[in-house]
C-alpha cells in the first residue's frame, strides 16, 4: 500500500508538471532521425558491457557456452521486472546446480553493486563540479569521504560481514570473486555507465533540445538522483521520469523532452533486450546441465 501510495503522488507530480506547461505535453522541435540510429547502436554496446561482467563472474568455472547464454538472457527478464532492476540473479541462479547458486547470486550482486557506486559516485563529482563555488569545503571533503568510502566498502567489505554472527554474511567472504576482478567489474561498469550518459544524451538531441556539452554533467547527476531514489515498479518506472523531469528543469530543458527522453533509452535498454530475451532464452523446467 505504501509503494502504491508513493506511485500515485508521482504520477500526480508529474501530470501537475505538464498540465503546467504552457502547451502541455507537445514537443515543439522536430524529430532527428538519425540520431535515434546511434541510439539503436548504442544498445547492443550496452549488453557487451554486461555480458562482460557475466564473463568476469563466471571466469575460471566450468561453465557451457549455452548454460551461460540462456543464464544471462534470463536475468535480463527477471531484471526488467523487479525494483532498481537489481532481480537478474533471480533468472540466472536456476541455469545452476543448488550448491554453485550461492556464488551466483552474491557474485551478481556484487556486479549490481559496482553499477550502482559508479552511478552514485560519478553522480557525485557531478554535483561538485556544478556547483564547486556554492557548496562549503567541508562539505566538498564529506562527499570525497562517501566516494572513498563507497570503494572501501565494495572492495572490503567482506572482511567487515566476516566479523558479524550471521552465518550467511560470513560465507559471502569464501564464494564472492577476488578483489582484481572486482576491480574488472568497476572499469566495466563505467564503461556501461557511460553508455547511459551518452546514450540519454542523444535522446534529448533527437527529440531537438539544444546542444550543450554541460548537459552531460547535469545527465550524470540526474542518474546519481535515479540511483538513490526509491525503487516502485518495472525498475524505476515513473521514478524515473520524475526525478528526471525535476533535475533536467534546473537546466530549463521542457519537460515533454525529458519524459520522452526518459521513456526512449528504457525501452532501448530494458524493455527491448528483455522481449528478445524472453523469445530467446531456453524455457525448459529441467536444464541438460543441471
């Protein structure tokens, strides 16, 4: 009930923010074309980045070629259909034996994790950066500690859940992957974030907003709010939009261009991969390698 009541004032936030809009929701500039091309391409570049990191978990395992596609394809639904799309181990873990599941759904997480410090920590020098003359110096030094402390956490932190009495949080240290390939899911997950960044990018050009290379930090600031914001449904449905419209009007980018924005690059890389995923992946109850 408390989630369906945080829906609805979003939804309501966002249609009093068009309903504000002199010409409601109409989007005055002309369509590019050719730049909804380059976000097409972007896409698979995308699922590059991700399948990597799928490699990178799955390096040095005994691991057929068809149980670690049909894998990955399957958290790619059960991913589009969970909070913050942080469900793609649900899909995965049931392509494995019961005794390997444990690594497989704590190394996923693990890979989440990296996407979400890089989001958080590059959203925050974003802001740094924004407002470097605005904000005290202490203030500055604080948000360096949460980035340093973000990195600490994801490459130390299991030695800390060593230390609690849980026995679940003591055994994440035997099965979660090394630290050198932790440090691979970070480049990889940058390398993924940057496509968002880009990607979202062009979507505002396409739908005719203004070229400003600035947009870029303000882009990246508005995924570091996505980030921390609350998850409801699909991922981020709704969420997003709103905290995209919010951020993006300080910049005084219409509304109407952030939503449809907003709406393009999730379709291009959640609803998209997903549908093909779903005609793809192998539906069998019983796998030939289980």
């Amino acid at each position: 009930m408390l989630k369906l009541g945080v829906l609805s004032v979003l939804i309501y936030f966002l249609y009093q923010r068009i309903s504000s809009l002199p010409g409601g929701f109409a989007i005055s500039g002309e369509f590019h074309f050719e730049l909804l091309l380059i976000l097409i391409l972007l896409m698979p570049l995308n699922l590059f980045f991700e399948w990597q990191k799928w490699a990178v978990i799955l390096k040095d395992e005994n691991v057929e070629s068809k149980q670690k596609l049909h894998s990955f394809l399957a958290g790619i639904v059960s991913a589009v259909i969970t909070p913050a799309y942080a469900g793609n181990f649900i899909g995965r873990m049931f392509y494995f034996s019961k005794s390997y599941r444990k690594n497989i759904v704590v190394n996923t997480l693990a890979s989440n994790g990296a996407q979400f410090i890089i989001s958080i920590v590059l959203g925050i020098v974003a802001f740094q950066v924004l407002y470097f003359n605005t904000i005290e110096p202490l203030f500055h030094l604080l948000l360096i500690i949460i980035n340093v402390g973000l990195f600490v956490l994801f490459f130390y932190g299991d030695l800390f859940l060593h230390k609690i009495p849980i026995r679940f949080l003591q055994q994440i240290k035997d099965v979660v992957i090394s630290k050198s390939r932790r440090r691979q899911l970070v480049l990889l997950s940058a390398g993924r974030y940057v496509i968002f960044v880009v990607q979202f990018f062009v979507a505002l050009l396409a739908f005719d907003a203004s070229f400003d290379l600035e947009f870029l930090l303000w882009i990246m600031l508005m995924f570091g709010a996505i980030t921390i914001s609350p998850s409801l449904i699909m991922g981020k449905l709704i969420v997003r939009e709103t905290v995209a419209v919010t951020v993006l009007s300080l910049i005084a980018i219409p509304a109407p261009i952030v939503i449809m924005a907003a709406t393009s690059t999730w379709l291009l890389n959640q609803i998209i991969p997903a549908l093909m995923a779903t005609f793809l992946v192998k539906k069998q109850k019983q796998h030939a390698w289980i």
